[in-house]
C-alpha cells in the first residue's frame, strides 16, 4: 500500500460521537448521505486515519428497503450512483460493500468481521440517521466519527444553536468561509496497482482474499444479507442484475426519472452545462418557471453525488464578482446551510410544534376559519383542484421528479389554504414532497415547508384569513412574474 500522507482534514470537521479507543485494523467508511469517491471530506479522513495505522479503508454502503419516503424512483437513482462510485474506488484499490438490512446493525456486523478499528460516517442532521449513528454506538467499542463532508462550512462550527433565519447565519458563515473553503486533495492510492487497474481493490483485497491478516473484506466472509453479484471479472458487481433485483422489493409506482443521468461524472456534467449556459441568467430570471434558467443540481446534491464546496470552488474561480454566481453561491450556501441548522437543532423540524412562536399562534388563532375548498390528500396527489396552476405544479413534480423552486412555495402554501389544519397541511405537503421529488426526504424539503405553511425563518406580514400572519401567495401575483399559461400547458397529469 501507499502510506504516504500528503494531507489532513480540518479537524473541526470531524466530531467523535464516542470515547472508543483504536486499535488495529482496517477503517470503516459508512457512506450515507455523501456519495461519491471524490471530494468527498469523510471519505479522505477515513483514508487518513487508515494511512496513519498502515490499514485500508473499507466503504460499506447499508441499503433498506424500508426508509421513509423512499420508492424505486429514489433508489434506481441511489444505487446507479453507486455503481460508479464502486468503480471509482476500486481504481484506489479501496473495498466496496452493499449492506442490506438494518443499517447499524450491518456495519456493526461488518466492523466485527473485519476488526475495524474505526468507523467514518457522514454527518446528517435528520432524525433517523441521528437514531442510526445511536444504534451503532450501542453495538461497537471503536470510535465512531462523524465528517461534514456535506456542507462547506460544517453545521456544528457555523452555529451552536438554531438560527432565526438566514440573517443570522450568513455573517457566521462568511466569517468562516476562508478557513473551510480550500481545494480537496487527491484520495490517495491503496493497493498494488490502483488506478492502473480498476480491479484491483477486488484483486487485492477479493473473495478469499485476506486483508493485512484480517478476516476477508470480500467474498469469503460475506455477511447475512449482503449483495454481491459478481460480473463476469469476478471482482466488480454486476449492478445490471443487483439494482432491478432491489427495486423489486421497493415501491415500484412512483417510476425512475429517465431524463436525469445519475452519478458523479454525470454530476459534473450537469453543473458545467449550467455554469455555460444558464448561470449567466440566474440572477435575473431563477424565479421565473419558464426561463430554465435555475441549476437542476438538487437531486444530485441530496444524494452526495456531487460536493456543494466543489460547486462553489468553480463558481469562484470561474465567475469571480459576478451577480449571477452571487446569487447562486446564496442559495448554495447559507441557503442550504441554514436547513441543516434547523433540522439539527431543531428536533420538530417536521411537525407544527417545530414552527416559531408566532406562527403557531397565529394560525391556532384561525383554525376555525372557513375555507373556500377542502381537499384531502388523494385529491392534492391526483392534482384534482380547481386551480390549475396548482395542478400543474404538482404534475411537473410527479412526471419529471423535480419542481421549480418559486412554484414549491406556491404550491405548499395553497396546500395549507386548503387543508383543515396547519398540521395536516403540511403533513400532506412533506408526504407528496418526499414520495415524487427526486430531492425529497432532505433538509431542504422540510425546510421548505416549514417556511411556507409554518413561516419558519421568515416574518409576521398583514393578517388574513386561514393564513393570519402567514407570507401569502396566489395566482395574482404568479402573473405577474411570469407567463403562467405557458407553465400549465407544459404540465398535466
């Protein structure tokens, strides 16, 4: 192996969620919200860690076919991603492991076949991978590491609280951003041959293949309910058969998204057409539906495929002092920051007791009030309102699994208009968001509409019926942005 080491992560973006003690083995890299090989912070202190022991890092992804939300539509995109990050690795002559089941006790599993000495994850600030991280600590003495490899300014050291909005998080970021905003380093070479050989991580460390005298990292040792279907070589997997395999046990009525090419290189592809072509207009014209002139990068981001610091080196580098790349960088950054902050701080990020003060007095104040239409939740999903523009929001979001974001604020806020209660509105909201969104069960979703139905990081404006003191919106004003004709011919169920 390579055991040079040319670089270390800053520290302050690592947390310990534990006081285990090391000891010697390879070091696990539990890959969940951040995947891909390059750019990727927590997979590179999972490299350095395994450099200065003389070890190997291990990537082990943990599938469920149970996680909230998720359907075929999520998971085809997921685990296609995966399959070149797979490839990618073996290129560094680092391991890949599919985990099915119960994802703590899977890595647990695996940290005990393999002798880990510790384990790497990402840090997320949703619920359930908090309850995760938990279970796994429940079941392992080694020290488990938390990385954000996710946000450029990690969410712990821009703030140790919730903030009120993005008035208040953007000067702490700013203030940071110089620390945290320097160029990834390569992911360093494992293995004998590398990236000569993007076999080699199989070759090296393969079925019946020890690994520095350990239990084997592939093949031989294979745990309860883990996926590999070799391909023909015998080393990489044979993702043309394992990913229909594994959908088939999914939700398979919401269908893939064919349009949008999922993985990293795609990633990369994407952001560099709309660097060239769209951003010089997104200053102007990112809330108009019809202008195309918005990034496409949201379902990418969510599912780690690309870096969001990545993004903005780029930016900087290519479009310095530019309002286009100003704006852009506002929403990239503090924008999607400021919805980590809330959901890590936040533990009812989800649900109307998570709303400020303010807004669930105001809305217990007009409860009662009548509502013009009622509709359940079949018909919000079947986009049967009498409101067309409505209809065609929710129709672009189930036929090409993403909507624009001035049209989800729209379309949230008439959820609540129509809805019995602020709690069953954005019930139903966060239900249709995470079910078609290709970017749903993501901070940014429940950030979303906890601004639009519960005026999360926003102000008191004009008291009116249903909404009180509520930011309103309607179809008014929609005209008077932009062609709304135009966008609801574009889209029907």
């Amino acid at each position: 192996m390579n055991h040079k080491s040319g670089y270390r992560v800053n520290p302050a973006r690592v947390f310990q969620l534990n006081s285990g003690a090391h000891r010697k083995g390879p070091v696990i890299y539990w890959m969940s919200r951040d995947q891909r090989a390059g750019d990727n912070w927590a997979l590179l202190y999972a490299a350095q860690l395994a450099q200065e022991t003389g070890s190997l890092p291990v990537v082990a992804y943990a599938l469920t076919e149970k996680y909230p939300g998720a359907n075929a539509r999520h998971y085809g995109f997921m685990l296609r991603g995966l399959a070149g990050v797979e490839k990618k690795l073996m290129a560094k002559g680092i391991p890949f492991r599919l985990l099915t089941g119960n994802p703590p006790g899977a890595v647990a599993r695996l940290a005990h076949v393999v002798s880990a000495s510790a384990v790497v994850t990402d840090f997320d600030p949703l619920r359930i991978k908090k309850e995760w991280k938990k279970e796994l600590l429940r079941q392992i003495s080694i020290p488990l590491y938390e990385v954000d490899a996710h946000n450029i300014v990690p969410c712990r050291a821009a703030s140790g609280k919730q903030e009120f909005g993005a008035y208040t998080l953007r000067p702490k970021i700013r203030k940071l951003l110089e620390e945290f905003m320097d160029e990834f380093p390569d992911l360093p070479l494992f293995g004998k041959r590398g990236n000569d050989n993007p076999e080699s991580a199989q070759e090296n460390y393969g079925p019946g293949r020890p690994a520095d005298g350990k239990e084997e990292l592939n093949g031989g040792s294979r745990l309860p309910g883990e996926i590999f279907i070799p391909a023909e070589d015998g080393r990489s997997m044979d993702w043309h058969r394992i990913i229909p395999g594994f959908l088939n046990k999914t939700d398979t009525s919401v269908k893939e998204i064919e349009t949008i090419v999922p993985g990293e290189d795609a990633a990369m592809d994407a952001f560099g057409s709309f660097m060239q072509e769209r951003l010089p207009a997104y200053g102007d014209h990112r809330n108009d539906p019809n202008a195309g002139a918005v990034s496409g990068m949201s379902a990418y981001l969510h599912f780690g495929q690309i870096s969001a610091q990545r993004m903005a080196l780029e930016i900087l580098k290519n479009f310095p002092k530019n309002p286009s790349g100003d704006s852009f960088l506002e929403e990239l950054i503090v924008r999607k920051e400021l919805s980590d902050n809330l959901c890590h701080y936040n533990d009812h990020y989800d649900s109307f007791e998570g709303f400020p003060e303010w807004a669930r007095k105001t809305l217990d104040s007009h409860r009662k009030d009548e509502r013009e239409y009622l509709y359940d939740r079949e018909q919000f999903e079947l986009a049967d309102t009498h409101d067309p523009l409505w209809n065609a929001a929710q129709a672009e979001m189930v036929n090409t699994g993403k909507m624009h974001g001035y049209m989800r604020m729209y379309w949230a806020k008439k959820i609540l208009e129509w809805t019995p209660s602020p709690e069953e509105a954005l019930a139903t909201a966060i239900y249709l968001n995470d079910k078609y969104e290709l970017d749903g069960r993501d901070p940014n979703g429940y950030t979303g509409c906890a601004w639009s139905i519960g005026g999360m990081h926003d102000r008191a404006w004009g008291e009116r019926p249903v909404f009180g003191k509520i930011r309103y919106m309607n179809d008014r004003g929609a005209r008077r942005k932009f062609n709304t004709d135009l966008y609801i011919n574009n889209f029907q169920l």
